[in-house]
C-alpha cells in the first residue's frame, strides 16, 4: 500500500511520526489529522476507469482514534478486516482492500494520549480551581455540579468533518463546555420563563434577564411588553459564564446518527427508500456518568444578589430539563444536579490546600533533638509500632500527631534505622511521611 501524506516540513514529520503517532493530544489529531474519505492511498477500477478508493470508514475511524479505548477497538477493527480478506470466497480486489483497510486501522490504533492519569490530573486541577474560586469571590459566585445523564454532544459543527465535531480542551485533549455555550442555554431558559410571564411579571423578569445577560439597542427578546416599539438601551451583562469543565473522568465514544439516504434527499421518491441501506453518520460524543462544575460569578457591573440567583435557576432549568449541546431532542445533552458532590469537592480542595500548607511548613522545619533522643531509647517493636501508625493515609494517623513530631521520626528512621522503612508497612509510612512533609525518600 501507498502511503498518504500531508505536505509538511521534514522536521514536523519527524516530529509526530508516521500516522502522526508520536502525537499526545486528542484535539490536534482531531483538529489536524483526521483520515480523510478520498485519501490517495489505494487506486481500484470504475465505471469512469482508475480513481483513488474511498474509504467510508475514515470518520469513524478518526473518532475512534480519539475515543476511550483507542487502540483495543482500532485493533479489533484491523483483525476483522483481516479476518474478511481470508474468506474463501473473496475477490481479489476486495481481499486487497480488506488488507489495506486493516493496515490503516493498525497505524491509526498507535496512539499515545491513551492514559489515565492525564483525565486525573484535569479532574484534579479542576476540583483545586474550585476552592480558590470559591474562596475568592465568596457569595458573589455560584457552582453547579451537573452529571450527564444522555451522551453529550458538544460543538458538533466545528470540525474538519462535517456535524462531528467535539469540543476539545487544547492542552489536555478533554472534554469540556464554552461559556458561551453554558450562556446560551441560560439565555433560553430565561426567554421560555419570559414567554409565559404577563403583566408586571414580565416588566421585572425581562429587567432582570437583562441585567444577567445584557443586550443592544437592537435586542428585542427581553423586551418588557411585546407591543411596545421602544428597545432597551446597550447594556453589558453582569453575570460571566465561565467554562465547564469535568471533575471526574470524561469518557469519549462514538456514537452514530443511522439516518443518510442519500438517493432519497437526491431524488424525493419514496420507491428509493427500499433501493438503498443507511449509511451510518459516526460522531464523538461524552459518555453518560461525566460530571462537568459550571462556574457562574458576577463580574461587578451589578452586585445585586438576585442577579446571580436568576442566573443559578436558569442554568439548572437549562440543564435539566432542555439539555445543553446537540440532538438534545433525541435525548443527547441532559443532566441531573450534584449538590452533595459538589460539597464532597470543596473538602477535598480544602483538605488537600491543608496539606499544601503543612508541607511548605515542614519544609522549613528541623528535627527535634530532643525527639529523636526519645526514638533512640525506645525498643524495636515500640519503634515498630510508632512508624506503623503512620501507614495507611493521613487521615488514618493519631489526631495528636504534630509536624515536628512526623518530622523527627522521618529524619530517625531514615539516618538510623534504616532497616525498619524496608519492611512493607515501614515503605508505606515512609512514603506517606515524604509526601507531607516535602522529602526524598528514599
């Protein structure tokens, strides 16, 4: 098989790798190197003569490429390929095809952002983000922790491939939501709750919709009566709708919209329905059980408290009960609320800024002398003892246990008896003492 090729300096192809492999993020494949239907790879004979194959597993391939799981499901899909070239029956050019569709899903399983412990760290940084907002901006901030209960499909037009895209953060390559699309399902929420209000209902929501929002001279949706002609004068929103991002482990799938007759939209007849199968239009999506925080602040143009409540109540309506993203009239987009996990976050971000704090403290601190004579004298099995309460997580260790006390048994141990931090309950203490008070070990 031929290699396909994007024109590019010789430095950079080296750089990413054949198949861009090399590459560590899902958003530059997706945004840069996604495989496209018509590529130059392998010609077959026409009713118009020779012309490059077309490879109608490109997008769903490009989309596995960045989903969940890559490389297991791309693997599968080369050894099916192969398994249907060595049928007895095949046609050489389609055993041919079959062999070439499965090296391409072979280099494009090479992947290397499949990992854990980077959709870790964005939850982490995330929950860290929580609490200093929280703590910065007090009751003029408002958090709401909403679980995906219907796949979400997110910047679904914004894609080299058409209506498949996915909204993908640069420097992770995860899922996450634009402010601007958390403010616009607001904004709807606050136009249906403004289309049922009359009288002066209406005249105080749509004031209100308008401070949370803003709007123009040319701005009519939250105009306070329909048949006045007068507009509201240019106002800028008070409320800033910052982006959504996951707090756990943001799953993306592929999903598949089976709905493309071709012959059909071509011609209208109905009698060309029964002429053809569908033809499977692949997208990525974010599988259902990720929890996204959405951050509402009030920015200073008004304090007023109630701004932020109405902003607070159109959101959870929005996400609820309209849904957020694409397809949400086919169930895609919707949430349930998280008020216990958000509280269960910000302990967290307090316990772990705690623990930052005790560490940067210990840091400067120095073994007690007068401690470490008191290790020195005890026996064996009390010095056992001691380091074994330290063992398990901190939050298992004595209440009364202090940092010049952990300290002063790290430094003992490590200088003086150095055979107890070998055994497997001394290692754990060891390593859990080093991770608090900021030393190596060993």
């Amino acid at each position: 098989m031929s290699a396909a090729t994007i024109p590019m300096t010789g430095d950079v192809a080296k750089l990413i790798g054949p198949a861009a492999r090399h590459v560590e993020n899902r958003s530059l494949l997706l945004d840069k190197f996604v495989f496209h239907k018509r590529w130059p790879v392998v010609e077959e004979q026409t009713r118009r003569g020779r012309d490059f194959v077309k490879w109608d597993e490109a997008s769903r391939w490009s989309f596995m490429r960045i989903a969940d799981g890559a490389e297991q499901i791309l693997r599968k899909e080369a050894a099916d390929k192969r398994r249907k070239a060595g049928g007895r029956d095949v046609q050489p050019e389609n055993r041919n095809r079959y062999n070439a569709e499965a090296e391409i899903a072979d280099s494009l399983a090479t992947v290397k952002w499949d990992s854990k412990e980077l959709a870790a760290l964005r939850a982490r940084h995330t929950r860290h983000f929580l609490g200093l907002f929280r703590k910065a901006y007090g009751d003029r901030a408002a958090v709401t922790i909403g679980q995906v209960e219907g796949r979400l499909a997110i910047n679904l037009a914004d894609s080299l491939i058409q209506n498949a895209g996915i909204c993908l953060d640069r420097l992770f390559g995860l899922p996450y939501i634009p402010g601007s699309a958390v403010k616009g399902v607001c904004r709807h929420a606050a136009l249906a709750e403004l289309k049922l209000a009359t009288g002066a209902e209406r005249k105080s929501l749509a004031a209100l919709a308008r401070a949370v929002f803003g709007c123009s001279k040319q701005d009519a949706d939250f105009q306070p009566d329909p048949s006045d002609p007068s507009h509201p004068s240019d106002q800028k929103g008070a409320v800033s709708f910052l982006p959504a991002y996951p707090v756990n482990e943001a799953r993306i799938v592929v999903d598949l919209t089976n709905v493309h007759y071709p012959d059909y939209y071509r011609s209208g007849r109905v009698e060309d329905l029964s002429k053809e199968h569908p033809q499977p239009n692949p997208f990525p999506a974010v599988e259902i059980g990720a929890r996204f925080a959405f951050c509402l602040v009030l920015n200073g143009m008004d304090q007023r408290p109630e701004i932020l409540a109405a902003a607070k109540r159109w959101l959870e309506f929005a996400l609820t009960v309209r849904g957020l993203g694409a397809k949400t009239a086919a169930g895609y987009g919707w949430f349930s609320l998280k008020p216990e996990v958000l509280e269960k976050l910000l302990a967290e971000s307090a316990t772990e800024e705690k623990r930052h704090k005790e560490r940067e403290e210990a840091s400067t601190l120095e073994a007690s002398s007068e401690l470490m004579d008191r290790f020195r004298s005890l026996k064996e099995q009390e010095l056992v003892a001691t380091l074994n309460k330290y063992a398990l997580g901190p939050e298992y260790w004595p209440k009364d246990s202090t940092l010049i006390h952990e300290l002063s048994l790290f430094e003992f141990i490590k200088t003086e008896a150095g055979k107890l931090a070998e055994t497997k309950n001394g290692k754990k203490a060891m390593t859990f003492l080093a991770q608090k008070l900021n030393r190596p070990f060993p």
